[in-house]
C-alpha cells in the first residue's frame, strides 16, 4: 500500500473544506486493499456534486476508473467504468445517434456519481431517473468482493446503491441504455410568466413536452411573487433544420468557453447584484414566448459553457438547495418557500422549478416523487444557516423532501431514510453528520 496523505478537498460549492486522505487507483486489486485497510471509505466522482456526501475520512476518486468497456450500436447500449463522465458519453454516443435518456444540469459528472445520486433532469415527468436506464454495474462491497448487481441478480443492492449517495460500496462499472436522436439540437419554447399562478397553469399545459424547466426570480413579493420563464423542448428531427445544422445534423460546432479567472470579491454579490441580474434576465426576452432551435448543450447545460464559475460565489463558497414539495401543495409550499427567501435577503442567481412524475417505488432512496422540485443556489454567510433552518421546516411542514446530492447543512429529520444504509464500512461526510444531528 500506499503511504497515507491527506489533502485538502471540496466539492463544486467549495464548501464545506475538509482536510482528508484521497487514493485514485486504476487498479480492482489496489482498490480493495485500500477498502479492507481503512474502517471508513467513501467514493467520490467529478467532485461537481454541491453536497458534503462524497466527503470522508479515506475518500476514493475514481477518476482513474476512466475506460469504456463496450458500445452496442445496434441496442444503444453502453459499458464503462464508473470514473468516466458524462460528457465523455457524449462525444461517443452523439455522433452516433445516440443520447443520454436522463442528464442533470451539468454533463461534467461521473456514470457512478450518476447512479449513487440517481440524478434527475428536465424530464422527470417524462422518462424518470437515471436508474430507469442502469441495466446492470460492478460493486466492491465492504470486504472488498465484486458482484454484479442488476434487477434480477443481488436486486437488493441494486436498488440501495441506487440514489444510496455510495453507503452500499464503490460503483466500479455500469451498463446503461442510451436514447435515439436525429440530431444534436432542440426545438425550444420559452414563455414568460407573471406569477406562480401563471408558471403552475403553463407547467400542467406542457406535461406533454419532454423537456420542462423554469427559471424563476426568488426575489419578488406580492403579486408578482414566482415570476418566471418556462423553457420546454424536444429533440429536433433533421427535416426541422436548416443549412450546415440539417447538412452536419449530428455535430456541433466548436464554441468559445470563457473562464473565471479568480474568485469573485465577497461585496459582488448581494441583494442588489442578484435583483438586478433577475431583472435583466427577465427582461432580456423581449416577447411573451419565443420559439426556436438551440443545440443540447445550451439547453441541457448552460453553465458548463463558462469555466470554473463557482469561483462567482468568492472564497466562502456555496450551497446548493434543492427540495420537493407534493403536487397538490406545490404552489402553496413553493409560495412559503419564496417568500421566506424574499424576506431573508438571501437572493439566489439560479433558482430553477421543474415538475416530477411518479416515482419508481423500488428506487426507495431516490430523491425524486410526484411534486414540484425548486433548486436555489445561496451564497455562504453568517445569515444562511438560520434561512436553511427555516426551509427545511417549510419542506417538512408540506411533507416534502431535500436532495441529498445538494445537501451540506440541513437537519437529520429530514434526511432520515440514509440511517437505513446497509454498511458500516462506507462512511461519508454527510452521514456522520446526519446521524449525529448537527
């Protein structure tokens, strides 16, 4: 083995900071030593999670876990290792015809990531999570055995490592289905609404669509309180474009990405800078709705086109928070929810509201059920502790749920469902948090 080291590590909210030993090995035969010769072990992908889940004592990355194993063409059908992200599904598969059934807002997470969060997207309602698309993957267990785990072999593990945030074991490989596409481009609407009245009538008028988001200002009250822009979509077909995109339908051309060069002062961002970003976002689409064709990438992953901009939030970093509320109280939890966030000052650039379907009953550690999810970004403060407090007791006023992919501050009550880990061996962060109570 190994000398131990520790280094420093965070996740993409760049906090919390923790001080802890991290091994990134190629090697099944060096990863189950380092399993069997430590008591506490978590797995960590991309580090582009918001949460303190893939925080430990010993963390392993598997970015070394990098390879692709197999892609059947014919099926849509796609082997690798866990190590490998998303993006690097697809510059594969794009090209050839293929997309990702189930993506989150950034394409720069890993397939085991993607599975220990069972990740969600825009089309939830639709076409379900991640999971619904796992045909099968490699776990090392606490002794450090690998098994294949798949809805008929070691079913339980399949389903507790599924949304279980890495207490089963370490993903080593996954096998997944992949989605047809004529071209790598969407049809796109945009309409803008006044109120959550407004949002919640279109959100119910477009359940059809696969593809529903909202951006919505977390700034207003009163009568303009969730005021909104719906962007719904669905894959382009190739007779639906013009020119080089209808000759080259399936490549996209290569675009500048800029990068934030340093952290952003703690001054930038405040109340006034975020309602003025809100206002200038809303008012930038001039019409009440807007039809056109936009490539996946700028619908699927707008932020990923500007390098390291969680350096925006300065050095104290951010949290993510992300929870459901039930259909059926939606809009008045999510009207509690703004308004409590209006009052507090603490305004959030990027508070995006989707719809959830039914939830697959089996994946019983998946975030996800039928509701309405709204995802904000806080920057860190003195204030944000007692605002995350006050959320967390809206959400479980309305019986809702928070995302534990996001989660990095909010109460054991209710987060309970991760005391039903089925190791000791597999430790994270969170978990000792949450178990804990702090």
């Amino acid at each position: 083995m190994k000398p131990n080291f520790t280094q420093k590590v965070t996740n993409w909210g760049n906090f919390p900071v923790v001080e802890k030993e991290i091994r990134s090995e190629d090697s099944f035969k060096k990863i189950k030593e380092f399993v069997l010769n430590h008591n506490e072990v978590i797995a960590r992908g991309n580090g582009r999670c918001y949460g303190d889940a893939s925080l430990g004592e010993n963390i392993f990355s598997s970015k070394k876990l990098n390879k692709f194993i197999s892609f059947d063409r014919l099926n849509g059908i796609i082997e690798c290792e866990s190590g490998v992200l998303l993006s690097e599904v697809l510059e594969i598969s794009v090209p050839q015809g293929y997309f990702l059934y189930v993506t989150p807002g950034t394409k720069f997470i890993s397939v085991g990531g993607a599975i220990a969060s069972d990740v969600h997207g825009k089309n939830h309602h639709a076409e379900g999570c991640f999971s619904e698309y796992v045909t099968e993957f490699k776990l090392m267990t606490e002794n450090g055995d690998i098994i294949i785990c798949s809805r008929e072999e070691n079913s339980d593990k399949f389903w507790a490592t599924i949304g279980g945030m890495g207490l089963t074991g370490i993903i080593l490989s996954a096998k997944f289905k992949l989605k047809n596409i004529e071209t790598a481009y969407i049809r796109q609407e945009s309409i803008k609404a006044d109120n959550l009245d407004e949002i919640f009538r279109l959100f119910e008028e477009s359940e059809s669509w696969t593809y529903t988001v909202a951006w919505i200002d977390c700034l207003q009250k009163g009568k303009n309180i969730g005021r909104s822009i719906l962007m719904r979509g669905e894959h382009a077909y190739r007779h639906e474009l013009n020119g080089n995109d209808a000759k080259s339908p399936l490549v996209l051309k290569k675009k500048f990405s800029p990068t934030v060069p340093f952290y952003f002062p703690s001054f930038v961002l405040n109340s006034l800078t975020v309602k003025l970003f809100n206002l200038l976002y809303y008012k930038k689409q001039a019409k009440k709705e807007l039809k056109n064709f936009t490539d996946y990438e700028t619908f699927f992953y707008p932020l990923d086109a500007i390098n390291d901009w969680n350096k925006i939030y300065g050095k104290s970093g951010f949290i993510q928070y992300q929870m459901v509320i039930p259909k059926e109280r939606g809009k008045e939890g999510m009207k509690k929810i703004l308004e409590t966030i209006a009052n507090s000052g603490n305004g959030s650039f990027l508070a995006v509201l989707k719809l959830f379907g039914k939830s697959n009953p089996e994946a019983y550690n998946s975030f996800p059920f039928e509701g309405y999810t709204l995802a904000l970004d806080f920057k860190v403060n003195s204030k944000l502790k007692k605002l995350v407090d006050q959320l967390d007791q809206i959400v479980q006023e309305f019986g809702g749920r928070i995302y534990l992919t996001k989660d990095s501050m909010s109460r054991s009550s209710l987060t309970n469902y991760l005391k039903n880990a089925q190791s000791s061996k597999f430790v994270s962060l969170q978990h000792k948090r949450i178990l804990n109570n702090k």
